[in-house]
C-alpha cells in the first residue's frame, strides 16, 4: 500500500531532507551507504515514490543569488520503503545524474537538498491532445509522457520555477522524453500526472521548509 500523502508532517519532510543530506555526506566522504537512524516514524516505512533534487547556490551576472540544478535522480513508483529510497536517489542524484560529473565533499556547503515525496501515477484519460490542456494543472501535477520505451518525467515544481504554460510543460516533458516537442500534439501518448509534497533546504544545512506551488492554467 502507497503512503497517504496527506499523513505527512512538516517534521517529516525535514527528517527526510536531513536525511538526504547525511546519505550524501557518508557517500562522498567514505563510500558508505547509511541505513535508517532509528526511532523514525512508522509511516516513512511505507511505499512512496521520491525524488531528491540538489541545488548549487550561486549568482547571477546582478549579483542576486541564484539556485542552478546539480542533480536530481527518484523513484517515480511507490515500488521502495520511503527512507530507503531517500538514501538511494540522494545518492544517486549526487553521483550518477548523467547530466553532471558527481559531487566532491568541498561542494556539500555550496548546495540546497530538496525532497519531493510523490503520490502514485495516474492515467490521463483522454480522446484529443487539446483535452491535455485542460486536465494538466501547473502547480499541482507533476506529468510523465511515455510512448514505448521512451519515457519523460518533470516534477510539479518544475513549470512554476520556469514560468510554463501547460502546452511548453507538456512540450517539454516530451523532449524529456526524446519525442519531439509537439509529440503531445502528434503522437497518440500514455500520459500520467502525480502529486507531491515538496520540502527543501532554505539554504544549506539550513532550515528546511515545505514547498506550496501556486497552482495556475
């Protein structure tokens, strides 16, 4: 049985993000995977998708601080125990993104942990591409497009952060995906939207928040 979204507490996602931050940490510093402290909550035992995203603090050409991904690797399944697949995709996300070299120990003050706890995929039901646009939500659903093998995911922040309309959120999931742009439009896809609980660092080893999307069109 999947984990209820709802039952988690801010205490919970701060447990988690600190928990993702000691996994890398013992990785990068002594090739150890940690296990589960224990005396945790019960219901972090439960099945959830996961991911972990890491985030450089930096600055733009102004000066004004600004947040550039590092690495972001989860389960999109409810298929792992919550805290074990915290451990694994933090891990993961600091040493195997293939979009990155992995992480050294000197980057772990420089970086912001966020952990988006994702409740199970659903299947979009619908009969032509234009009705995607009216049951996608940016701010509340996370999509994954999927045609054959090819498969593309995007967290439910990840429109919000870049100003999309559902047609450049779909767009993009495609190209995720390795399809065209306009497969959404063309191509006759599986497509699934999820939600999620999102709590992060408001920098790093600092406080950790959870994370409430503005949902829009």
């Amino acid at each position: 049985m999947a984990l209820d979204l709802s039952s988690l507490t801010k205490e919970d996602g701060e447990f988690l993000v600190r928990l993702a931050r000691r996994a890398v940490e013992r990785y990068l510093e002594e090739l150890v995977r940690i296990e589960p402290p224990p005396g945790y909550p019960p219901r972090l035992a439960e099945r959830a998708g996961v991911f972990v995203t890491i985030e450089r603090i930096g600055r733009d050409l102004s000066g004004r601080p600004r947040r550039m991904l590092r690495g972001c690797i989860g389960y999109p399944e409810p298929t792992h125990p919550l805290v074990e697949a915290t451990i694994d995709a933090a891990i993961a996300a600091a040493t195997e993104d293939p979009r990155f070299e992995p992480m050294t120990p000197g980057e772990l003050d420089s970086v912001v942990f966020e952990v988006s706890v994702l409740s199970p995929p659903q299947p979009v039901q619908y009969s032509r591409p234009e009705e995607l646009l009216e049951r996608v939500k940016v701010g509340r659903d996370g999509i994954i497009v999927e045609r054959g093998l090819l498969r593309g995911l995007l967290l439910p922040q990840v429109p919000v952060e870049y100003e999309w309309g559902v047609e450049e959120y779909l767009s993009n999931a495609c190209v995720k995906a390795g399809l065209p742009a306009d497969a959404w439009r063309t191509m006759r896809l599986k497509v699934y939207t999820f939600t999620a609980r999102i709590f992060a660092e408001v920098y790093p080893r600092g406080e950790v928040v959870e994370r409430i999307l503005e949902v829009g069109g």
